[in-house]
C-alpha cells in the first residue's frame, strides 16, 4: 500500500528535529505493522527502536485499534475533575495489578514530561502535608532525561535540553552520572563498578542538609543519553539512602516499563522500589497519548487523608484519564498479559545480548552495553565532529530498511519486545554493516 507524501513541508516545526536538513531531506514513515514501518512509497523499515521506545506490543495492533474505535463510540470524552467515568478507573486499577506491591495509587497524565512533573510536584505536596515544608529541593543525576517540563528539564541533566532557557528551577542539585566507560567496557547486563556513585547523595545531603531535599529522581536504565545500565548495588545504595534521610525516591520508567527490561517495570528487575514511579509511552504502546505516576499507598493517603476537605492535590489536566487512552491502556495491558510479553523479552534477551556483542570489534566501536531489550553502541566521534559518525550511520541504515536511534555518538536500540531472530540477525546485520560503512 502506497500512501501520498505531504506537499507542504513548512508548516510543521519539527519536535527534537534538525528542521532545515529534514526539510531538504525528507523521510517519512507512513505505515506500520508489527515489527516495520513503512515509507510512503511501501517500502519497508525494520523497527529496531519500537518507536521511540514505546511500541513494546508491536504496531498496528487490531485488539488496540478496536478497542479505541468502540470507546469513541461510546464515550469521546468528559471530564475528571469532580467528575468520573467508568474506564478510568479500570485502567487505574489494571495498571496497580502491574506496579510493585503497595503502590496501588495512580495519577494520569498525557506524557512522560507531565508525568515526571506530576511526580516532582507529589514529592513536594507530600513532605507538605507531614508538616516538612522545609523538604523543597530536588535531585536529579547528570545525564538524566526527564522530559521538556520545567520540572523534568531541570532535575533532567542533559546541557542540550537546558542552556536555551535561561533560569530553571531554583533549588535543583545532580548526581552524577554512572557512565563508567573505563571501569564497565563492554559490561554485559549491570556493570560492576559503581555503586559507590550513589554515595554523592550523602555529600548533597552534607552540603544542604537532608531536611531540605524532598526527593530523588533517576531512571532506572537511562535511555535518551545513551543506555547507561546501573552498576550493582548502585540503585540499592541509591534506595538505602533515601529512606535513611526521608528522601522520596523516584524512578523515572518512562522507557523502562511496560517490559522493556522482561519484567512489568525496570524496579522489579533491578530488585529496588521506589516510592514514586513514572511511566507513560508503552502503557497505550503509544496508540494514543498516555503518562501516569504510581506511588506508594502511604504517599497518597499523606497527601489526601493529610489535607483539609476539599481538593486535596491542586494538579491536573484536561485530559487526565482520556477515555480512548484509557481504552487504549486496557488493550494494551490485555495483550501484555495474554502474550506474556516481558516474559517473551526475557526469552530472547540472551539471543539480544549476544547479537549486540557481537560488533564488538567493529570499526570505531568503543563500548558495547545492555539489559533487557535495550542495546547501547558507542562509537569514537569523527575528529572534531561529535555525532556525525552516528548520524551518518542512522541515514545508511534507514536507507537499508532499518530504523535505529542515535544520541550523540552513540546509538541505542530498543525494538519492539515481539522481536523474533531474524529480525534481530537483521537489524545488527544492517547496522554492522553501516558501521563499517562509516569507518
Ligand atoms: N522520561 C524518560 C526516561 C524518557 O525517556 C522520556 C522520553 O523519551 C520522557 C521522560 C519524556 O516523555 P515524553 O516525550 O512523552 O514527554
């Protein structure tokens, strides 16, 4: 099936985008079902990045599309201010069914940045209502992507997304990042080294006191800036700290959930809970935009038993809970349960894994990580020209029918956890090739 390219390029400002290069060169995804896109022209792209890491279930999912087409009918929207409707509830509750024990309570929200906003605002109106209004800063990590929010770019530590917007946050400190290149080469799952990094929270709370930091928040896996798998014991540590100094403990599972790493959430995996998770992307696998933020039952019942009556969070969207989202949600998770989807991601991680690896001795190729259905390649920039290489790699695969993802010089992959061996031979084929290619 062949779909008509747009005529008009101009009005469209472009997200995240190099606008004028695109522009000139175009390239368009007009189609996808299960494991591909396809061009406007028909021709097919293996999607080695499920998207943007959120089409965990594989696209063009009838039980998905269907179930959005029946809740259009039935309901398009209304509101959930002081107001309900049935699926948002139900969607709340499938979802508290994947969650770790106790976090039972859910917050919606349309994006991970809302949802990564929604959890920094919880952190703050939750030392509030236990009387601490003194807990007001808030810890991020260098390298941590949180979204484009004022909250989430502030506590997010990526210069790039920060320095054209003047003043952020006040009151924001970083860890710092757990990239260990030198220690961790070529780590397969959890690197080794670094669980020592988490202590840089004792010398925060040293330098501000603990009684003025409300919260910390890291993915679990960091994704955006290049697949940076936790040492061991790091988010332990991370964890064992929190909850020594009254510090909320957030995961950010935007990327994460939904079995990216073969478990329902990254926290299970990683064998740690935090108090506040966010997530968003692979709960509808993207048919229709969705975030949300669990938290601990005793975060709730602090906020909401703690407040006077009334409402008792001032936060919300118009959209929070939307009904084809919340249709979508419930498919969704339908299909993680019937086709066991982390479990499918556990199955072929070794195949995954050992696939990755196997470019190790590549041209140019400096470090090779994974865990789950995540893979990171770093490659040595070209001599003054960080990223080219990488960028120069993406265009020669998507030429040759595959979709990757590059950030910087290194480029992560993620598909969709449906992926089968062939597809795997054939994404790392293709880029390996691209790779040499670019040497
Ligand atoms: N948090 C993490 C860890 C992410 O990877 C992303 C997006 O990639 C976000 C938040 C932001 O999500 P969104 O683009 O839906 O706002």
């Amino acid at each position: 099936m062949s779909v008509s390219r747009p005529n008009n390029l101009d009005a469209y400002w472009m997200p995240f985008s190099d606008n004028r290069y695109f522009k000139a060169h175009p390239r368009m995804l007009a189609r996808a079902e299960g494991m591909s896109y396809y061009t406007p022209e028909g021709k097919e792209v293996l999607d080695g990045t499920a998207g943007l890491w959120c089409c965990n279930a594989g696209h063009g999912r009838v039980e998905i599309k269907e179930a959005i087409q029946k809740q259009a009918a039935i309901l398009d929207y209304a509101p959930t201010f002081q107001l309900g409707h049935p699926i948002a509830f139900e969607a709340a509750a499938r979802i508290a069914e994947m969650t770790p024990e106790g976090m039972d309570r859910i917050f919606f929200t349309n994006s991970g940045s809302e949802s990564a906003d929604t959890a920094l605002k919880i952190a703050l109106a939750y030392h509030k209502a236990r009387g601490e209004s003194s807990r007001v800063r808030l810890i991020g990590r260098e390298r941590g992507y949180h979204g484009v929010g004022f909250g989430g770019m502030s506590v997010g530590g990526i210069g790039g997304n920060r320095k054209q917007f003047g003043a952020l946050l006040p009151y924001v400190d970083h860890l710092p990042h757990t990239h260990g290149l030198a220690a961790n080469l070529f780590a397969k799952g959890q690197p080794a080294e670094g669980a020592h990094l988490a202590d840089a929270l004792e010398a925060l709370v040293a330098l501000h006191g603990a009684e003025t930091i409300a919260a910390v928040m890291v993915e679990p896996v960091a994704g955006s800036t290049g697949v940076l798998v936790p040492p061991v014991g790091y988010l332990e540590r991370l964890r064992e700290l929190c909850t020594r100094h009254g510090i909320l403990l957030i995961f950010d599972e935007v990327i994460t959930g939904f079995g990216r790493l073969g478990t329902p959430f990254g926290a299970e995996r990683l064998g740690v809970t935090p108090d506040i998770m966010t997530m968003a992307k692979g709960l509808t696998n993207a048919a229709v935009p969705m975030g949300a933020v669990a938290v601990q039952n005793a975060v709730y019942d602090a906020v909401v038993d703690g407040a006077a009556a009334g409402i008792e969070l001032f936060h919300g969207y118009t959209y929070s809970g939307h009904p084809l989202a919340a249709a979508a949600a419930i498919a969704t998770l339908d299909l993680h349960r019937a086709e066991d989807l982390p479990g499918r991601a556990r199955a072929i991680e070794p195949y995954w894994q050992e696939a990755a690896h196997s470019l190790r001795s590549l041209p140019n190729v400096i470090d090779i990580r994974d865990c789950g259905l995540i893979a990171g390649i770093e490659l040595a920039p070209r001599a003054g020209k960080p990223g080219a290489r990488a960028t120069e790699v993406f265009r020669r695969c998507f030429d040759d029918g595959v979709l990757i993802r590059v950030t910087g010089d290194i480029i992560a992959l993620s598909p969709p956890l449906i992926v089968e061996r062939p597809h795997v031979d054939r994404l790392f084929g293709v880029l390996g090739e691209a790779i040499r290619a670019e040497a």
